[in-house]
C-alpha cells in the first residue's frame, strides 16, 4: 500500500509483532510459525475503522474477527474502557484491535460529552484526558468559541489533538485553523461550512459548484475527513423506516450485535424525524469523490455501533463499498482504511506506524482469498489476521464470533 501495485511471491518475516523483513528470498527462522499463503491468498495491511463507539470485548473480538486491527474510539466511552480495557487490548491480551481513544467534550448538556464553559476548564480537562490516556480530544457543536480556543491552544501543547464534529459557534473554517486535525463525518461541511451562519439546515444540498471551496478550505489546513458514507446512508434510510433496521437486524451476522445496541436501534429516535436525505447523501458522495481527487486524505469511519444500523467490523466493508460506489479506486479505498489512517496517526500521535506491508512497520495483516484491488467482498472473509504478534486463522476467527453470539444468547435466555 505504498503505491499501487502488487508484490508476488513475497515472504513476510514478523517479530515481536512488527515486520523485519519482506522478500522474495528470505531466510526463515527455525523457530518461525509458518503460515502458507502459497496459491491464491493476498495479504495485505489490516482494516483501521476510524470513527466508533464499541466498547466491550465482544464487539472488539467482532471487529478483529472482520479484518479490522485499528479503531479509534471517537468519545463517551466509560472510564473502565480506556483505563483497563484498552491497556489490555493493545498488549494482545484480549483479542481485539489496537484502539485510539477520544476525550468527548461539549459546552451544552443539551448534546453529549463532558461539559466544560470556560477556557480554565478547557485547559483543565486536556491535563485529565492526558493523565487518562486519552490520544485525542473530541469537539461536540455546543462549544463556545473561546473555550474552543482554549481547548485548541492546551491541546497543541500537550499533544492531545482535536477532532470532532463542527462546532455551531465556531466553524470549520475556524476550527481548521486553530489546528483541528480530523473532521468526523464529511457530512460536518453541511452543517458549519455551506450553510451560513444562523441559517437553518434544509434538507436541499448546496450546489455542487461550492464543492471546490470545501476542497480548497481542507487542503489548505492539511485536515483528514472521515467519509463515513454508509453512516449518512444509514441515517437517510431509517428516517420515518423502522422496518429499514428491522431488516439490519433480520441478518445472521445481527447475532453479533449486543442486546443493549439491538434494543437501541429498535428505539431510533431517526425514525420520527421527517427529513429527506436522499438528494444530501448524493451529493456527499460527490463531495467525497473531489476530496479523493483533489489529495485531501480520507479515512473511512462508521460511527458504529452508536448510529443504528452500523454493525461493528461489518459496517466498514460497507462503507468501503459505498466509497466505490461513489467513484474513487479501490486503492483509493483501501487506501482510507490502511495507509491514510496509519499516516494521519503518526503524524498526530506517533508511536509505531502501521497501515502498509514494510518492514518497521506493525505487523497488522489480513490473509484473503483473493485480491482487494480485484474485489473488495474478498476482505469480508479473511482466511486470517494478525494483530499484536498473533496469528488467528479462520477457524479461530470464528471462534471469536461464535463466542460472541454463545455470550449473547446466554444473556437473552429467559
């Protein structure tokens, strides 16, 4: 995932979880375990889901067991989670990928987050995220300008970054310039860049000749944006169609879905909005595709399993699909998931890259039948991954999943 291209009869040497070497002619270890790619199989960089909200063992088991070996949580989780859960993940001592964590704030209890409404405040919470191992802050829309300020300014000092959603007093023209590395959702430009300042959102995209601008204000600040399209398509289906979701959860791989998250999609509160977003998520699509094409990077994100209808590990193969189906290559969309998400961690964050098959990089691997550049349904039955220095075939793939649907079952059982 350098470039695109393709290395044919490559061996991949891996030590204490990160790659030595890869070649043609390399010198096994006595002591290796060997797994046979000879034949049809194509490895490749593991999946990265850049925008979640999974927080037990069971959904990071799920998202392992499809390809995925990097999420990053994007807020609200509970404490446990980061101060336990993640420390054990990310030393393989629970299956799972390795997880980045966002420290949620908000300036409104109307929204969600930690609330804080005064500069000291925000410079206050970014020393406790840090001291709780937090990697990211997380902006929500109720901030008041000058807390945001104060949160951008502590953030850069402490290397705690910002991203999020666009602020509603802010901007994004504003918040990209105070140094807000990641834009949540593509679907943020609706509501703090095209539609004016104190203008209520319409369901009526705004025309496709303000595309350039949105292009050019993310270039100039070098911001990622997660294309989260499968979310926004999610969001636009169920409006006034339970049965949208209902039939989500018709689906074997629901099984994998935990009873408190069924029980919540089945209360959708989209379900009684009125909004027409059909005409919106073409032209996000649009938008998405100048955004590949003009060099802004792009992460795939789904939001899962916070927004109904988006099943963890599941919902990112689906929105690698909708990035195909909106224009981009399949490197391109590979690219959102491997190398872009790799890149935009070292760059914000550090520690040891991933996302492309090289040497120094985290041996993060997924075995498939056949080529992703061919077809991206191949990725969606990984013969086997590797995270955290461990190998699991398919059958210990399954048995990840059929631990997880044993749990569920147990749990549901009268």
């Amino acid at each position: 995932m350098d470039r695109e291209r393709v290395l044919r009869d490559q061996t991949v040497i891996v030590a204490d979880g990160r790659i030595v070497s890869v070649g043609g002619n390399a010198a096994i270890p006595k002591d290796a375990e060997i797994v046979d790619g000879h034949g049809s199989a194509w490895l490749s960089p593991g999946l990265t889901d850049m925008h979640t909200h999974s927080e037990s063992r069971q959904d990071l088991a799920v998202y392992l067991a499809q390809g995925v070996t990097t999420v990053l949580h994007m807020g609200g989780a509970r404490a446990g989670f980061v101060d336990k859960t993640v420390p054990a993940v990310n030393r393989g001592a629970i299956p799972g990928p390795h997880v980045y964590a966002s420290f949620l704030v908000d300036g409104n209890t109307d929204y969600n987050g930690f609330v804080i409404r005064t500069p000291d405040e925000a410079r206050a919470i970014v020393g406790l995220a840090k001291t709780n191992g937090y990697d990211f802050m997380k902006v929500y829309v109720g901030l008041a300008p000058d807390v945001f300020d104060a949160l951008a300014a502590e953030g850069r000092r402490q290397g705690l970054p910002l991203v999020g959603h666009g602020v509603t007093a802010v901007r994004l023209e504003r918040q990209l310039a105070e140094g807000q590395v990641l834009v949540a959702h593509a679907e943020e430009f609706f509501y703090t860049f095209f539609t004016p300042r104190g203008v209520e959102e319409t369901d009526v995209p705004p025309p496709e000749s303000r595309i350039p601008e949105a292009v050019a204000l993310a270039k100039e600040y070098g911001a990622t944006a997660t294309a989260d399209l499968s979310t926004y398509a999610a969001i636009a289906h169920q409006i006034r169609h339970p049965e949208f979701i209902a039939s989500i959860l018709a689906k074997p791989e629901a099984g994998l879905l935990s009873p408190n998250d069924r029980l919540a999609w089945q209360a959708s509160g989209y379900f009684a909005k009125t909004a027409r977003l059909d005409a919106k998520l073409a032209f996000l699509g649009k938008l998405v595709k100048a955004m590949a094409d003009g060099g802004v990077e792009l992460v795939a994100g789904t939001d899962a399993p916070a927004v109904p209808g988006m099943l963890p590990g599941f919902s990112l193969h689906d929105d690698l699909d909708a990035l195909e189906a909106a224009g981009l290559t399949r490197f391109e969309v590979l690219t959102s998931a491997t190398r872009s998400p790799g890149a935009f961690i070292a760059r914000t964050k550090g520690g040891d890259p991933f996302g492309v098959v090289a040497p120094g990089y985290r041996a993060d691997l997924v075995l498939s039948a056949g080529n992703p550049l061919d077809s991206l349904a191949t990725l969606r039955a990984p013969l086997g991954v590797m995270a955290h220095g461990q190998w699991r075939d398919a059958a210990a793939l399954k048995g990840l999943t059929d631990g997880v649907r044993e749990a569920y079952r147990r749990a549901s059982a009268p």
